[in-house]
C-alpha cells in the first residue's frame, strides 16, 4: 500500500517524537485510522519530508516518531501554467490534473473571453478552493513541493510573466508549430528558466491578447490535432513539457 502523505508545521518535522493532531491529523486518525506500527510521511509542503511510524493512535491525532528526514530539491525547469478561467468546477479539475502532473505554478487568468469572473467575495472563495484542491491533490499524488496557485492575473501581469520566462508559450488552435517541436532554451550552465504556459479560456485567446503575449516575447504553439477544453489543455501541455525537459 501507498504510504499516505500528510501536511505537518515545519517545526515538528525537526522533533524526534511528537503529537500529529490538528485537522490534518485529525484525518489520519480518524479518516484514515492509521494505527500503531503503519507508516505515514508528512511534510511542509516546501520540500521538507519526515518518515514516520505511528507509534499510538488515538481519537483524533497520532504520536509518531520520525525515523528519517531529507530535502526534496525543486525540479528545473520551473512549469508555470496561467489557467484562462474555466467555467463551474471545472477550475478546480484543471487545478487537481496539473498538481498531479507536476505543474510548479498555477495562475488563475481573467481573460476578456472568460465566462467565469472573479470578483469580491466570489473571487476570494475560488481562490481558497483552488488553493484547497491543489493541498489535496498534491498529497494524493506524494508530492513534498506543493505548487503555488497565485491570486488572479490581469492580461498585463501574464504578458509580464511571459516577458521574464526563457520560454514562453500560448497555446492557439491555429499555430502552425507544434508544442512537441519548440526548441528550449539553456542557461550558461545548462539550466532551463521557466517556462510559461498560456491556456485561454472556453471562448478562447483574444487577437488583442495574443498580440500582447507576442509582444512579450511569447510563441503560439499547436498542442495537438484536436482541441481541448480549457480544463483539459493544461494538464497536456504539461505532459509534453514535463517529457521534453527531462523532468519525467
């Protein structure tokens, strides 16, 4: 059985023996009714990992003694996808397969053809459910670094984003270069900057938008023969990318 991964506070990953409770360990002991001798790992959420032994199960929280600490190191190139605001739950599929998958950063993009805006009190609780959605799919999916899932960006702030990458990408159903064929750019030292990816939303990237990513230093790239949703493009690209620079 997969050993079952658990968000900790950094602190009581550097003590030896210590009480798992809160809410996280709330759920392991009573979701998951991990009890004395199974093994659980918990981390920060920022690389940091502690393996760990339950020692004794109670109601609601765990006293575990870590048998092993080590660092997970941040994979290069940095994957940053900017997510064109899909409409209903789907966001928040987008957010889960691009965890899974491995996506570094997540921003929510409002782009003018967005069905879906998020204004006021909606846009602070779809930001918590994308933030939410990211937590859990990146512990179903053993990952230490969680990714990071941005507040709202303005068409400025991504062609912002895209100027400061060493690739940047939109993707566009009537590019003529596929994404499988975009060479990638190296540092000095062989190292890959981040790399940028533009999903558009339903209605798809504006003339107006796309001369703007252009501007920026951005390329239109072809994802495949067929076109996907907006929920479903970015979790693709990521998969190309991931295999192209070597991090799968």
């Amino acid at each position: 059985m997969t050993v079952p991964v658990f968000l900790a506070e950094p602190g009581d990953l550097a003590r030896r023996e210590f009480v798992f409770g809160g809410p996280e360990g709330r759920h392991a002991a009573a979701v998951r009714r991990l009890r004395t001798g199974e093994r659980l790992d918990l981390t920060d959420g920022a690389g940091a990992v502690a393996e760990c032994v339950v020692l004794d199960a109670g109601k609601d929280s765990l006293r575990v003694e870590v048998l092993r600490r080590y660092e997970v190191v941040p994979p290069r190139p940095r994957l940053v996808v900017v997510q064109g605001l899909p409409k209903g739950d789907r966001g928040e599929l987008a957010v889960e397969m691009m965890t899974e998958a491995g996506v570094d950063v997540i921003v929510p993009w409002s782009a003018a053809r967005c069905v879906t805006q998020w204004k006021g009190e909606r846009a602070a609780k779809s930001l918590a459910r994308w933030r939410s959605t990211a937590r859990e799919a990146g512990k179903q999916s053993r990952r230490f670094l969680l990714p990071e899932v941005t507040e709202p960006a303005t068409t400025s702030r991504v062609a912002a984003l895209l100027a400061e990458a060493a690739l940047g990408v939109v993707l566009h159903e009537e590019a003529a270069t596929p994404l499988s064929t975009l060479p990638l750019p190296a540092g000095d030292d062989g190292d890959i900057g981040d790399v940028v990816v533009v999903v558009g939303p339903e209605g798809g990237v504006t003339e107006e938008e796309i001369a703007a990513f252009r501007e920026a230093g951005a390329v239109a790239a072809l994802l495949g023969p067929t076109v996907l949703r907006t929920s479903t493009a970015g979790v693709a690209a990521a998969a190309v990318l991931q295999a192209r620079t070597g991090r799968w």
